[in-house]
C-alpha cells in the first residue's frame, strides 16, 4: 500500500519523511484484457518529493470510455460543448437528443463488454464498469497535480458520468419474504425487494466521501503558497532554483521529476494561521483516505476466490515462504509475528509486498492442505469437529499463524499495493455491484491519498524555508 502516508502528529510537516519508490505508480490500472495486471493502493507520482521509477501517464479524453479501436461518437465534442452553455429556448430538445444518444453509447459499450464487433469475446459485465469508472478517474483527475480546485467542465463530467455509472445500484436489489395483511384478516407470505446490504450501506458513505474530497478542492482557491514549473522565469525563479538544488541534497532524491509542479510559498513562509488550516485539511484527507481503504478492503475480502489464483498456489507453503520463515513458524512455540517482521529487516515496501503475496498464497495453500485431511466421512468429520482435532493439525496451526502475520504485514504498511490476489479477485470479479464499490472507493482512495501527499509537500517547502532564514 511508507512513512509518507502517515499523518499523525510524530509524523507531521516538521518530520516529513519521502515517498519510497515503490509508492510510485499509478493508483489504478484498466483492464483491457485477461491478462494480468496490477492495481495498487497509492499515487505517490504526483509528489514533487519522491524518487524516480517507472510511471504511467493517462491520456486525457472526454469520455471514460476510451477503449482501443478509435471507437468515437460524433456526438462527443458537441455535447462537451453544449454542456456548458446555458439551456435556452429552442434547444432544450437538441441537448436532450444530444445527451441520450451519448448514453445510449455509453451503455452500449458496457453491455459488450469492451467488444465492438459483438461476437461476445469481451469481458464481463462487471469488469467493463469497473473499467469505466477507472478510465472516468484518469481523464478527470489524471492530469490533476495540484491543490487547486477541478475546473468546472471536469467537475461537471465527473458528477455526471459518475452518476450515470452508479445509477446501475439502484436496480441491483434482494428479496426478502415479508408478510402481507389482508382486510379480511388473513396474511400472504411475499416477497418484497430493497436495496442489496452491502450497497445500501457502503455506496451513500463512498459518495459522502466524494463529496468531501471535491468541496476540498474546492477550498484551495486562494492560498498563500504557488505553484511553479521547471524552467520557470518568474521574478521568484533564482530563490526557487536555489532551494530546488538545496532540496535535492537533502532529500537526496535519486532523478527529480521535472514534469511535476513543485510548490512555493513566500520567503518568510506560510502564516500560522494557514499553516494549521494545511495541517487540518491534511488530518481530513487521511481519515477520508483511510475509510475509503476499508471499504474497498472489506470488499475485495468478500468476493470470490477465482479458481484461477486457486490452480497457481504452491504446491507447498515452505517452498513459498523459504526454509528460514518457515522454520521460524514450524518451531517456535509462542509465534510472535512482530518479532519475525523485525528479524527480516525489510528494506523497502516492494519487499514487503513480495513477503505478503507469498504469504497471503502459502495461507492458502495449508488451508486446502488441512481440508483435504479432513475429507473424511460425514460421521467421523464430526466426530473431528467435537474433539477438536483440526486445531492440532499442522497445516491448520501454520495456516492461522499465517493469517496473523498477514494481518501484522497490513498493519506495519498500510499503504502497500494491492496484492496478487486482490488482482486476480478484480479480474475474474462477475458481480456488478462489487466492482462498482470496489472501483469506487479504489479511486477516491487514491484521489485523497494524492491530496495528503500535495499538502505534505506545500507544508515540507514551507518549514524548509523557515529553516533556511534561521
């Protein structure tokens, strides 16, 4: 999912630690296909702070919709256009005919699957919304690297295509058997449809979410801080040159990332008075941050196993983990997982990303070890269940103290990317409103992620230079 991501008080502006590398990627990817893929957790590229990796950039459309094949509505530039005037006399029916051939599109594609010859070799239903929503989030707040509001054709296509999108969750219901009074007295057992559980409750908190988020954007429309481009000729360009050259030994950053704005404030710095505003819309964006990471964790942890991660696992979890952490697990009588994630000294969260996958699979793979043990007779699986024997069986006992470790792993770095099973989960996920709320909180995760490391920045520049006059 990193010292960078915390916000709490040791770990303020004062104390402001760099993005490690391997919180350089994008926070989302779109799957365009079956093949594997990754979808991580943060966005740390739009840091003018942090260090060189690999990155990807989004290409700027007008529609989430931009799949391969040059497929464009004729339509498209002309709604962009009429969307933003007012409606006047005589063209309310022409922005009516405009908007509904567009929709009309939108759905078309999501019902293909991302497969415009409509021979069915596209991906499922789920997926494709997963992907619109994704490719919605890089055309909106792809280019987005600033703390400055959204402009107002953005923030409009956002609200808009965001609401057609989730309207799908208004017809993905449940029944439940409710009795029905008659006036004669007499009662019917029928059904009756609501909103699914884990829709009702977690969609109206992502949307809160998403509103907060964009009234904080909002909020940054004047401020005491700027920002400045490389090769800027400003009249502040020779004292922002000179603290750019002091900045990088500090911070001793491998390559700089000259394409990103980077932060300026005064000589004499931030005031007080906006300094503890920062450190206040910073505290909101990490708690937002935060709960949007539960909800997309408690999602991806209730959809299905794909059979496909299934057939990959090892054939053994020593062969995973190696013999030193499984030796460590194997023997010890009073597994401390703490003390194991201490021992191994991990360097970076790349590592710790790698631990966890070979974790999160050796777990998997004693639990289908201890079940097939088990896969005695209806009598005697009792008989097993009575006496307890599946707790002393090895395979149960190392797969519980697996779990543990991975609960500590997520714990030590809440910020990892998502895993090799989360991705598989995305991949093969068939249930629309799943990939609905998991898309959904997976972009507003990154998108306040993205904003607690903009304010980070400003508060970093402007407690540098208060260090520097002393």
């Amino acid at each position: 999912m990193d010292s960078s991501t915390s916000t709490s008080d040791e770990n303020g502006y004062l104390g402001y630690q760099h993005s490690p590398s391997s919180m350089d990627q994008t926070s989302i990817f779109s799957i365009q296909s079956s093949d594997s893929f990754a979808h991580c957790r943060t966005n740390s590229e739009t840091s003018a702070f942090s260090e060189q990796t690999d990155d990807y950039s989004f290409a700027e459309t007008s529609s989430p919709f931009s799949w391969q094949g040059g497929f464009k509505s004729p339509v498209r530039g002309k709604l962009s256009r009429l969307s933003m005037a007012q409606h006047k006399d005589g063209k309310d029916e022409e922005i009516m005919d405009l908007e509904l051939e567009l929709m009309k599109e939108r759905f078309s594609k999501l019902l293909l699957g991302e497969d415009m010859s409509g021979s069915g070799k596209g991906v499922c239903t789920a997926v494709s919304i997963s992907n619109a929503i994704t490719n919605l989030y890089a055309s909106v707040f792809g280019q987005h690297q600033r703390l400055e509001p959204l402009s107002v054709e953005k923030k409009l296509m956002w609200n808009r295509e965001m609401n057609c999108l989730l309207s799908l969750c208004d017809y993905i219901v449940e029944f439940t058997p409710t009795l029905q009074h008659f006036k004669d007295g007499t009662t019917l057992e029928v059904m009756t449809s609501s909103p699914r559980s884990d829709i009702h409750l977690n969609l109206p908190a992502l949307k809160k979410l998403d509103g907060m988020l964009q009234n904080m954007l909002e909020s940054f429309r004047k401020t005491e801080f700027w920002y400045a481009e490389k090769g800027s000729m400003s009249g502040n360009s020779t004292q922002f040159g000179s603290f750019r050259r002091s900045f990088q030994q500090q911070a001793q950053r491998k390559e700089e990332k000259w394409w990103l704005p980077v932060p300026c404030v005064p000589p004499e710095g931030l005031s007080e008075k906006y300094t503890k505003i920062l450190c206040q819309k910073r505290d909101c964006a990490n708690q937002i941050h935060k709960a949007a990471m539960a909800i997309n964790s408690n999602i991806l942890a209730e959809m299905h196993v794909p059979e496909s991660y299934t057939a990959s696992l090892p054939k053994s979890g020593k062969a995973s983990l190696g013999d030193a952490i499984y030796r460590y697990m194997c023997n010890v009588e009073t597994f401390s997982p703490n003390h194991l994630i201490d021992s191994l000294n991990i360097a970076s969260e790349h590592e710790a990303l790698e631990l966890v996958d070979k974790v999160e699979a050796s777990m998997y793979t004693w639990r289908r070890k201890a079940c097939m043990a088990h896969s005695k007779s209806s009598w005697d699986l009792v008989k097993d269940l009575m006496s307890d024997v599946d707790r002393s069986d090895k395979n149960h006992v190392l797969a519980e103290r697996a779990e543990t470790l991975l609960l500590c792993l997520k714990q030590r770095y809440p910020a990892l990317s998502q895993t090799s099973l989360d991705t598989s989960k995305i991949q093969y996920n068939k249930d629309v409103g799943q990939a609905v709320l998991e898309s959904y909180s997976r972009v507003l995760e990154g998108l306040a992620f993205n904003i607690v490391s903009w304010i980070e920045d400003v508060l970093f520049v402007h407690e540098s230079m208060r260090d520097r006059d002393n």
